[in-house]
C-alpha cells in the first residue's frame, strides 16, 4: 500500500509529469501547468488509465 499524499504535498507540484498519489491514483501534470487526476488499473493483464477529471472541478477527496 503506498503513503498517502496530502493535498498541501500535491499543491507543491509544479514540474510536468505523473505522480503516485495512493494505490491506483496518480496526478498528471501537463503543459501549463493543466493537472488532471488519473485512475490506473489492469483488466486482463493489460494495464489502462481512466481520467477522473481535472483537479480545479475534482478534489483530492473525491478522487480518491
């Protein structure tokens, strides 16, 4: 199980990218700064990514 990373942590991101956020919850950083919140998971042995919504309309809460 991985840590959980609080909303002041995420808050401090800045560079672009893909953060683990908790087991299956990452946040995407893209160009200009866009964040999105992305659920990863595998069916059938292939692994998929679900977006979840944008952070500014999607709290960490209700992401996770």
């Amino acid at each position: 199980m991985t840590k959980k990373i609080s909303a002041r942590a995420i808050a401090g991101l800045r560079r672009r990218g893909k953060y683990r956020v908790d087991d299956n919850l990452y946040l995407r950083i893209g160009k200009g700064g866009r964040r999105s919140w992305l659920y990863r998971y595998q069916r059938g042995g292939d692994p998929h990514e679900m977006g979840l919504g944008a952070v500014k309309w999607c709290t960490l809460q209700e992401a996770r």
